[in-house]
C-alpha cells in the first residue's frame, strides 16, 4: 500500500471539502484497495503532526474532519475581510454558557441560574444562530421545552463532542468560559430586557447546586471558518 498517496488524496480532499468529512466519506475516495479504518486514522494522525508547525491544522470536531486556520492566524486573517462577525451580548452568552453545561434544561432553569428573566430575543438568537435547539419536554407542569446544544455548536467551537467544553473552574459557569478565543462578546451590549426574579422558587427550580454566574468582563476573539 502506497501510504504516501493515500495521504495525499485525503489532504487534498480534506482541504478542498467545503464542509468537514467524517471518516466513512473520506473512505469512499478510495475503491480498489479500499481504505481500511485503522490506516484511515493513522494517515489523518500522519497529517496532523505535518502541519503541526504551520498557519492551518486539521482537527477532528464534531461533524467530522477539516482543516481550519489556527488562533494566531486570526488577526491577520480578519484584515482581509472588512466585515465583523456579530457580537453577543453577555446575556446571550451566559444562556448558552448555562445550556451547554447544564443541558438539556428549560428556559425557567437557565433563569434559576442567571437570576433575571431570559428573554425572547435571547433563546431566538442562539436559535437561529443554530446553536441550541429544543430536544425534547421536561414532565412537569406544563411540560416546558428542554434545551440543547448542536452539532453546529460544537463546529463553532472546533470541538469534538461536549466532553471537549473548557474546564470550568470552582465549578461556575460563565461566558467567557465558552471564549476560549472563539465567540466574541460584547459585555456592555443589552439585546434584552433585565427583568430581575423577585423569588426563583419554582417547581422547575429545585436544582440548588448550580453556580451562579461570574461577572468579570473579558473579552474573547472570532474564530472564522
């Protein structure tokens, strides 16, 4: 088997790909031989330690593989398109914070955590973004919708699956740990109305572990696909 060919096929098929590839498409590049799993992955590890030291690297997230630009490519990266990517306020990344290490959870349990009402322009954000979805209802009064996060969240992120999520630190939950050099957030932009909870108590409620949320500012940077 000529490893040397086979590597360059699914370089050049992983660079070309508009969308990342998961392991049996780029298996169907090859025929007669085919690929078999375990040289398929060790070719992709081969690729990985080629471009260890160069602007891009491949990475495996959660829809499959691709190559993408590396964080200290970024601000050099942006000087060629003037266009900015939206900034998210701090409620909305705090939301999806609360959602994507708590989920699946309800809209009434990300307020038990944030403390303030989650208004609709917040939910309607991370949604048309595609980063959360209703997945399913929580057996309870009313049967409020469970949120979660997408496969499309974690190819934001560059990540895997949800075990890839930054570690959090005293267990808080926060916006900026969902930063990382990722999103970027505005920390005095207001997309919602505050309305503070007079009393959280509420059947949904009970859940007294969780941390509430840091407000240390901080800032974090696009990562552009």
């Amino acid at each position: 088997m000529d490893i040397d060919h086979y590597k360059r096929v699914v370089e050049t098929a992983l660079i070309c790909a508009q969308e990342p590839l998961t392991a049996n498409e780029l298996s169907r590049l090859f025929l007669e031989p085919p690929l078999a799993s375990a040289d398929l992955q060790k070719i992709l590890f081969e690729i990985q330690k080629e471009w260890h030291d160069k602007g891009m690297e491949l990475v495996n997230i959660a829809t499959g593989w691709r190559f993408q630009s590396r964080l200290n490519m970024r601000e050099y990266l942006d000087r060629l398109t003037p266009e900015k990517p939206p900034k998210y306020s701090r409620a909305v990344m705090e939301t999806l914070a609360i959602i994507a290490y708590r989920q699946p959870v309800t809209r009434g349990e990300i307020e038990e955590v944030r403390g303030v009402v989650v208004s609709s322009n917040v939910m309607r954000q991370l949604e048309d973004r595609g980063w959360v979805e209703v997945v399913g209802h929580k057996d309870t009064i009313g049967r409020p919708g469970l949120y979660a996060t997408t496969k499309q969240f974690l190819d934001d992120l560059g990540l895997k699956d949800l075990q890839s999520l930054p570690m959090l630190e005293d267990g808080s939950i926060s916006a900026e740990a969902l930063g990382q050099a990722v999103i970027e957030f505005d920390a005095d932009a207001t997309v919602e109305t505050v309305i503070p909870l007079e009393s959280p108590s509420n059947p949904e409620h009970d859940d007294k572990s969780w941390s509430r949320l840091p407000r240390t500012k901080s800032s974090s940077r696009w990562i552009r696909r």
